[in-house]
C-alpha cells in the first residue's frame, strides 16, 4: 500500500481522475480528515472537503503497478 497527496480543484481534473483510477483493478482510497471514500467513486468525492490536498491510498502490493499507477497519476499530486 502507498499512500500519495492529491489535489482535485476542479470538476475536469475530478472526472479525468476518476476515468484514471478506473483503469486499474485495485483498490483506491481517498482520505480527508476522518473521512475515508472509494476514489473510483465520482459522487463520493465531491462529498470531501476539496479546497486543501487529500491523501490518496493505493491498496497494491505490486510495485511495478503502483510505479505505473504514480506515473499516470503525477498530473494530480502535490
């Protein structure tokens, strides 16, 4: 598991990152404070407090696909 900031700031970044973690079949976590959603979720992450970094959690144990999942993801981490 690998934890990674990520900024969301707007409805196009939101949708374009959900179509990125949708990709891949492992588990994705959003957490905001004590508050934790599925990242493949677009309704749940408009539940969170978006205006500060969340903190992405990748539920993978493989380390080439996390790298890869990193790599495809650096448009939206801090």
């Amino acid at each position: 598991m690998k934890t990674v900031p990520v900024v969301l700031d707007s409805i196009g970044k939101i949708k374009d990152f959900v179509n990125a973690v949708s990709q891949f079949k492992c588990d994705f976590d959003l957490v905001s404070g004590r508050y934790v959603i599925d990242a493949k979720s677009i309704m749940g992450i408009f539940s969170l407090d978006l205006s500060k970094p969340v903190d992405l959690m990748i539920h993978s144990d493989d380390t080439d696909t996390v790298d890869r999942i990193c790599e495809i993801l650096k448009p939206y981490t801090v």
